[in-house]
C-alpha cells in the first residue's frame, strides 16, 4: 500500500485523495461517512476530499435515497486519463525548455556525475535515447544495470561496439578483453565509456561506490577520445585474437614492453601485472 500510495502522489494526488480513491475502488457506492471509516480519512476531512476528486473527475456523486453516495472513475479510464494529462503537459514542457536550452547551449561543458547509482541511472537514460550507435567500454559488474536498455537499443536499430571485461558477453557486438586480470591488477579500479551517436560521451571511474565519478560531456573532442580509446583497444584485442602460440607470445610480450617504457614500469612491476 504505502508503495502504490507514493507512485500515485507522483501523478498529483495528495494521500488522503488516494486512500479516498482506492478504498472506493473496493466497495462503492457509498456516502461519505462510510467511506471515511473505510478509507481512514477524518470525517471532518472527507467531503474536502472528496470535492478535490470531483474537480479532478476522478470521483463523481449521484443522490441517493438517503444520502449522495460517490463512485470511483475505472481504474483504465484514470490511467488514459493520466497519459493524455501527463502526455500534454510533459509536452509543453518540453517545448517551452528546449527554446530556453537551445538559445544558451554550450556543447562544450563538463559535467561531473557523482555515485555509482547516479551514474547507473543516467548511462540508461543516455542509452535509452541513442538513434544510431553505442560505444561501450564496461565491467560485467555493471552490465546487469544496463542490459535491459541495451537490448531494446539493439532492437531500434542502434549498432552496438565495444570492449567487455567478463566472461559472460551477453552481446556478441561487444569484445571481451584478453587480458582482464593483467588489466585490473596494473589501474587497480574499473572505468567505464559510454559513447552515444558520436556526439555524447560518459567516462570515468566506476568503482568506488559512492565515490565513484564520471565526466559526461558533447563536447567534440572529449567524444572523440573517448571513441578512439574504445577502437584502439578493439583493434588491439581483435588482432591478438588471430594469434597464436609464439606469435601470440612475442606481441603480448612487444606490447608489455611499450607499456613499460611508457609509464615507467620495473620489470618487478610488469611481472606482478600478469
């Protein structure tokens, strides 16, 4: 109850409005002192509540032998009633801010997204709006959180790419890295990049929990990069893929020696990284 009770709130009813409702869903028609006992509304409140509901036209009263008794509105004529109410005003909002956005939009801006939840929820939004591509570098730690979307993505037509560190690939678009362990014991944390469309990306640590923390940003550049890093390590992973034995052996040993020269590595360090 006290969930339902919160989801309608978010429609624009008050809890007495929705006790009211609901309890005349159960047994209707009734007079307002009944249902103030049903619903656990005062009765010195029922009837301003009940007005509230009639203004709404979500509760209509008739005149009763004794009394006016009140009926519920069905529970599908509230929810169209909802969409078209909701649908309009989402709709005018959406107008009158995107002409208040557009004339100040710069597309250059950082912005710093802070939580794992947080981050969770604003990579599904992203996804949920992609048109033409997605560009993903990610951890199976967070793919549950992002699979739902993804899948409907594909659905629509969006071209899925990337990297993926685990085992269980549940897109055979995406690439699983070859060398997840030595990966993770040499940067110690999982980040992730979320590309959409080449115009946004989403880059940054993902696994400190509520410290955790990604830049978002359409800026052109920024996007870029973050498109090249994923293709460069696609182009990495897919031809060490096509090697074997000795070759196999000398390039990851060639590549382990750029990484060595290029960040200073011992060889003690290298070693520990496998």
């Amino acid at each position: 109850m006290e969930q339902i009770i919160n989801d309608m709130k978010i429609l624009g009813l008050n809890e007495y409005e929705i006790k009211a409702y609901l309890s005349l869903l159960s047994e209707y028609p009734v007079n307002g002192y009944n249902l103030s006992k049903s619903s656990g509304i005062p009765r010195s409140r029922i009837y301003e509540v009940l007005e509230n509901l009639k203004n709404k036209q979500i509760v209509f009263e008739e005149q009763g032998e004794k009394a006016v008794i009140y009926y519920p509105i069905e529970p599908a004529l509230l929810i169209e009633k909802m969409k078209s109410t909701f649908g309009r005003v989402l709709e005018n909002v959406d107008t009158y801010t995107r002409k208040l956005y557009s004339s100040k939009k710069i597309d250059n801006n950082l912005t710093v997204i802070k939580g794992t939840k947080n981050i969770i929820d604003f990579s599904n939004l992203l996804i949920s709006q992609a048109v033409e591509r997605i560009s993903l570098f990610l951890w199976d730690d967070e793919m549950p959180f992002l699979q739902n979307n993804l899948d409907e993505a594909i659905k629509r037509g969006v071209v899925l790419k990337g990297i993926y560190f685990g085992q269980n690939n549940p897109f055979k678009e995406l690439v699983i890295h070859r060398r997840i362990n030595r990966y993770l014991s040499e940067k110690k944390e999982r980040h992730m990049i979320i590309a959409i469309d080449t115009k946004e990306v989403l880059s940054g640590i993902i696994s400190r929990g509520d410290e955790s923390q990604v830049t978002w940003t359409k800026d052109r550049g920024f996007v870029r990069m973050g498109e090249d890093y994923i293709e460069h390590d696609l182009m990495i992973n897919l031809y060490a893929y096509r090697l074997t034995g000795k070759e196999k052996d000398d390039f990851e040993q060639f590549v382990d020696e750029v990484r060595k020269e290029y960040s200073g590595f011992t060889e003690e360090q290298i070693r520990n990284f496998q």
